[in-house]
C-alpha cells in the first residue's frame, strides 16, 4: 500500500532550512494497521502528511495505492486527497463544525446526493458506534464521539488508506483505548489500511507492527510475536497492559548499510568513550565490540 524511499524533506523558512525527513525508508502491506511512534519533531506529522498528499516531499521516491506521488499534477493530487485517503488529526476542531449535527457534519464531504447521501451518513455514524448520536449538535458530544464522528467523515468516500495523526492526544486513557479498538474493528471489517501516529507506547503495543522514527529516519521496528487478535483470545485486556514482551524489537539496517543503535545499548561499558566499534562477522552474525583502548 505504502511505500518510501529515501524520502527527504525541507522546510525552508526565510534564513533557516529544516530537514525533517532524512532519507526515510517504509513499507505498508495493503490491509495493515500499523503505529508510527517518535518524540517530537522526529518527523511524524511530516510522513503523514507527505503520505496524505498534504505537502509535496524534497526527493525521494512514494508510492502509495501504486500511485506515484511525486509525479502528481494538482488534478490528479485533488482526486488522491478525496478518494484514496482519509485523515484525522488530534485536534478534531479541523475536521468538524461545532454547530452541526452529527449526522450533518458526515454528510458535508459525501459526493453522493440526496437520500443516498443520507443513508450513507447514517451508515458511517453506526458504523463508528454512534448510531444513536445522529442528531445531536457537535457540541454536545464527549471528546472520544466527536473523535468517532472525525473516523466517520475520514471514511466517507471509501479511502483504501486511513492516516491517523495523534488521534488519541487529547482523550483519556480508556477513551483512547476505544477509539483504538473502533480503527482496530474498522482494519478488519473494511480491510481498510490504517497508519496511526502515536506518542503512546501503550497504544502502540496493541497493533502488530510499530515503526519507530528518530531525526526524520525509520531507526527501530518492532514486530508482534504473534497477532493482537490470537492474543486476546488468549489473555484478558487488563492482563495484556502488563504484557512487555508481546513484540520482538528490530534495529532498521539501511540500503547503505546504516543501522542505528537502540539508544539504551550505548550505555554500556566501553562504548561511549569512542566513535569507533569493532565489528566481527562470527557464524553468520555481525558483533560489535568498543573500540580497544590503547595501552
Ligand atoms: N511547516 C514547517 N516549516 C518549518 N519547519 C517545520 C514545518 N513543519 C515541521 N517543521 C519542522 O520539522 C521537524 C519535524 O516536525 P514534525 O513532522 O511536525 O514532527 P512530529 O510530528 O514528529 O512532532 C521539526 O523540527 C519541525 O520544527
Ligand atoms: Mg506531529
């Protein structure tokens, strides 16, 4: 569904230039839900807005849906942006009119007119859970239905790619435990692709592949042991929030060789006072080892 290369990009501002991708490196199988986790300012609103058609990237390659983006021309980036992704952001006041109804407010962006277009607001309401909040007034909901009523309009035009930026910030620890299981439940009725950007580890635990992005770069993977939904079979929810060991944790090694150290494994003894590590291939695996000190 998703995939960069080398993706780069700059902002300029009038005397200072900001690289906030540097040479970026994904894939996203088609039918994914999938966590993008980073500290602020890593580059994660910038992917997904390079992802959404939003902003155009520096260099690089994308593709996404087998569509080239970087060769897109203003037309075919309007069609992109209606029919091929949804977007929901954080702050879900960018998405939705306060005055409105629910109901209302899913209508505005469907293409389809008349009857048609209602019956297919109603759907996505019910579909998000909020069959029964239809006619209330935007204002009037709790955070977590009106982040619901963002998931509705996002899906309006039957997107094949579902991009979430930090769509739980602003909610409660359950809230957004629920709001994570509705885009759980929509990955696997829809087959919908889903990329969540998330500060929370917890959260980021719950699906089976989490891609961890430092300086603009993909630095770590971490890749489920076995899938969330085999493992809730097995476990109840409250048991899985002490699990630690669900995932199994990957460095990402680059084209060019390039792999970055997770952050922790530094601190041990020897390899700080150095730039250097001796590396040994032994049996088919690559050993570091810090750099000898003289005698
Ligand atoms: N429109 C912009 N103009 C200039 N710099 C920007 C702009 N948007 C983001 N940046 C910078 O790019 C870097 C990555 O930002 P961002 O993608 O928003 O990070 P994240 O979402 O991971 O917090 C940051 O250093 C940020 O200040
Ligand atoms: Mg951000």
């Amino acid at each position: 569904m998703i995939r960069c290369e080398e993706l780069v990009k700059i902002y300029k501002t009038a005397d200072l230039e900001v690289v906030a991708l540097q040479g970026l490196d994904m894939q996203v199988e088609d039918g994914e839900l999938m966590a993008i986790i980073g500290n602020s300012g890593s580059g994660k609103s910038t992917l997904l807005n390079m992802l959404g058609g939003l902003d155009k990237p520096s260099a690089g390659r994308l593709f996404v849906d087998g569509k080239d983006l970087l060769a897109f021309g203003e037309k075919e980036l309007v069609k992109y942006k209606r029919e091929t992704v949804g977007f929901v952001w954080q702050n879900n006041a960018r998405n939705l009119i306060p005055y409105l109804t629910a109901l209302e407010n899913v209508e505005l962006p469907i293409l389809l007119k008349g009857r048609r277009r209602r019956a297919r607001a109603i759907e996505l309401l019910e579909a998000v859970g909020l069959g029964h909040r239809l006619k209330n007034k935007l204002s009037e909901l709790s955070g977590g239905e009106q982040q619901r009523v963002a998931i509705a309009i996002a899906l309006a035009n039957e997107p094949r790619l579902l991009l979430a930026d930090e769509p739980t910030g602003s909610l409660d620890t359950k809230t957004s435990e629920q709001v994570l299981d509705l885009f759980r439940n929509l990955n696997q009725t829809l087959g919908i692709t889903v990329v969540i950007v998330t500060h929370d580890p917890l959260l980021a635990r719950k699906v089976d592949r989490v891609v961890q992005i430092r300086d603009g770069k993909t630095s770590a993977e971490m890749i489920r042991r076995e899938s969330y939904a085999d493992e809730l079979a097995r476990l109840d929810a409250e048991h899985l929030q002490a699990e630690q060991k669900s995932h199994i944790e990957y460095a990402v090694l680059d084209k060019a060789g390039r792999l970055q150290i997770p952050a922790g494994y530094l601190d041990a003894e020897g390899f700080k006072d150095s730039n250097k590590v001796r590396v040994e291939m032994e049996e088919g695996r690559i050993i570091l080892y810090p750099q000898e000190m003289m005698p």
